[in-house]
C-alpha cells in the first residue's frame, strides 16, 4: 500500500507541474498577442519574463528554508492557491505597467518546486531517483505543449486574458486536492541506512548543516553550472515560438507541429537522461554528472545545426529540432539527484533553493538581453549565441561536479550510518 502511494503522490506532483506550466510558459504562444494590445516591443515583452524571474529567484531561499522547517505538504498546496491568485490579477491587469507588476507576482511560486522533490527523495532511494524525477520532469514541456494548444485554440476566440482566468482557476482548485491527499513522510526515510529502522528520527533545519554545503565542492561546480544552465531554457521558452513566426517564416500550423513534435522529444529526454544517470551512478558516483556534461554538449552541436537549415525546410528542421529536445533535457533529472546525492534530509530544500536562485539570478537577464540582441540583429542569433555559449561552459563545469562528487557523496552515506547507529544505540 505504501508503495502505491508513492506513485499516488508522484501522480499528483505531475499534474501540479503540468497545469503549473502551462499556466508559467502560456506567455510564450500568446506574446504577439500580448504585445500587439500593450503596443510594446520585443525589449519591454523582454522585461515582464525577466521580472518574474527576478522575484522567483528572491523567493527560492524563503521556499527553501519554509519547507525545511514546516509541513512540505502543507506548503505545496499555498503554493498552488498563491498561483492561481496571481495568475487572476495578471488577466485583469488595464495596461503593460500593471501587466508588468503582477506578471511579476506569478514569480513568487514558481519557486516552490524544492519542496516537491525534497518529498520525493522521502519516498524514493538513491538508486531511483534520477528516474523518477526524470518521470517527474516530463510534465515541464508537456505543460508547456498544453499551454500552447490552450493558447492556439483559446485566444482567438477568448482572448489571452480569459486563458489567464482559465488556468488560474485551475490553480486554486489544485491547491484543495493537493492540501487534502497529500501526506507528509518523515525526513530521510528512503535513505538506505534507515531501512532496517523501526523508527525514523525526526529531521528539522539546521543552518550549521545548512553552511556546510558550501564547503562541497562537488556542490560549487553544480551552483556554477546554474547560473549558465537556464539561459538556454529561458531563452528557447520565451522567444522561440516568435522565432518560428517571424523569422522561419512558418505558419501557425506548421509552428504548431514543430513545437509539438520537438517537445514530445524534450519530454522523453527527461526520462531518458534520468534512466542513463541512474544507470551510471549504480556503477561509478559520476555517471549522473557525465550524463550531463554528455546531454548540454551534444545539445549545443544539434541546436547549431538546426538553426542553419535553411528556411523552408520544414522535415530536416523539425528531425533536427527533436534530436536537439532529446538531448537538451538529459541533464535536468541528474542535477536534482546530484542534489540529494550529497545534501543531508534536513537541508536538500534549502539546497535545492540554492541552486534555483543562482539559477534565476543567472538566467533573469537570459530574455531581456535576447531581445535586446533581437533589435539589433536578429531572434536566430540571439537563441544561438545564448544557448550555445553557456552550454559549453556547462559541460566544463559538470566535469567539476564529476571530479569531487565522490567525496561529497561518501560524506553523506558516513552523516547516514552515524545517524541510523545511534537511533539503534538508543
């Protein structure tokens, strides 16, 4: 029975992060609309991502330390209701400053996302995690194909705002299911040392331990690897569904079909990356951090060469465009098991939240500064430059991870055993 649940409660997370995302990237398919109503250009659009983003990142490390020390359960379901509050009050905003300040609200729980795979690593051991998180992760394109049909469908004939109210709404009534069905595990339950234990001592914050992880240098590099690792992401999210429009030429049907295709694509590498780096990590601690540095190499080569297919091209461009999704998400799962590889029960929100916030505050400026290359050059070449440039310095990166993880996660097995011996001892 408490196996299924797990599932249960893994299934519930999708949805959330589904729904969720449709709602965060709806923005993307419904810009030109957007624009063309508020008469702004592509820098000004620019900014109402990049704002949201800022605040996100401001509120990681509250999330972070929040479900560290309450209920995560709890806290996953305000996270829901404050998303569809604020979606709301984004539909109904009169003008583009009033857009731009609660767009910039939505911002505050898109940081909630530690509590969820904190929870998870509750439920799941080492072994499995990149796997289910991987599972877990699908739903983040797959929301983002949702939010496009929804957008496609809807805004012609309900207009972007009633879109808004539609997946706000969606959001609070989330948040009541996710308040009642979600239970909340004991802190380190899935770890191996606690197997045989009857039972589980209780974890809460600790700041000491919480220091500590700033003295790990596998978790340095992995920080660092943050910072440039959500450029691409911001960039392809925001812009990329314009780039088609504008600049490839393509029609919303084709735009469509080469959107859908390359996100089922970008959906299955999240699998596919989380199963490879459970797979290398049984036999070497490295293997999740090489599957990385793997995924973003072979993700900036294939982006290259779809970009320079020529315009009218649609079949190479839509096969290039799959293989480059593939490979693009294939480190994503073993960043978040890295995470929890070596980062104690108490604290793996707070690092989580760490990662997340140098995450946004690197890539806040990822749409802002596209169209602002956009003005002077082009979409293309702001996608390009952007994602290519700090995929490479990725991968550099991800070799940090893999040269100390070792150390790092033999730190973390030795905290286990000590604790579980003196729960025994007792």
């Amino acid at each position: 029975m408490k196996s299924k649940y797990r599932w249960f409660v893994v299934l519930m997370f999708f949805f959330f992060m589904l729904l969720h995302q449709a709602d965060r990237l709806l923005i993307g398919p419904l810009t030109t609309p957007i624009m063309e109503e508020f008469g702004i250009n592509e820098a000004q659009m620019g900014l109402v991502s990049s704002f949201a983003i800022l605040v996100a990142a401001i509120m990681y490390p509250v999330w972070g330390y929040l479900y560290d020390r309450y209920a995560r359960a709890k806290l996953i379901a305000l996270a829901s209701f404050i998303w569809g509050s604020t979606t709301w009050l984004n539909a109904i905003a009169p003008n583009y400053t009033t857009f731009l300040v609660t767009r910039s609200s939505t911002g505050i729980d898109d940081s909630s996302y530690p509590g969820i795979y904190s929870l998870l690593a509750d439920y799941f051991g080492p072994n499995i995690r990149g796997k289910v998180y991987g599972l877990l992760q699908t739903a983040m394109p797959l929301g983002y194909m949702l939010g496009m049909i929804l957008a496609m469908i809807l805004r012609d004939t309900l207009g972007w705002r009633k879109v808004f109210i539609l997946t706000g709404s969606l959001g609070v009534l989330l948040a009541i299911v996710l308040f009642a069905g979600l239970k909340e595990p004991p802190r380190g339950k899935a770890e191996p040392e606690m197997a045989d234990l009857a039972e589980i001592p209780s974890f809460r914050f600790d700041l000491k331990v919480a220091l500590s992880l700033f003295r790990r240098k596998s978790l340095l590099f992995l920080f660092a690897q943050g910072f440039f690792g959500v450029f691409p992401w911001q960039v392809i999210t925001f812009w990329f569904f314009r780039f088609l429009e504008t600049e490839r030429g393509f029609s919303t049907g084709e735009t469509t079909s080469v959107m859908m295709v390359a996100i089922l694509a970008l959906s299955a590498g999240y699998f596919v990356g989380g199963s490879i780096g459970d797979f290398f990590f049984k036999r070497d601690r490295r293997g999740r951090a090489l599957t990385g540095a793997t995924g973003v190499l072979l993700g900036a080569i294939l982006l290259t060469i779809t970009l320079s297919i020529p315009s009218g091209q649609l079949v190479p461009f839509m096969i290039f465009m799959c293989l480059t999704g593939l490979t693009m998400s294939i480190a994503a799962p073993n960043v978040q098991a890295t995470i929890h590889d070596v980062a104690e029960p108490e604290v793996r929100s707070t690092a989580q939240a760490t990662l997340s916030f140098i995450e946004n505050i690197g890539s806040a400026v990822a749409p802002a500064l596209a169209g602002y290359i956009a003005v002077r050059s082009s979409l293309g070449n702001a996608i390009l430059t952007i994602c290519v440039s700090t995929w490479l310095l990725c991968a550099f990166l991800f070799l940090g991870v893999a040269r100390y993880i070792r150390q790092d996660a033999e730190h973390l097995r030795r905290v286990m055993q000590e604790r579980a011996a003196a729960v025994a001892s007792e």
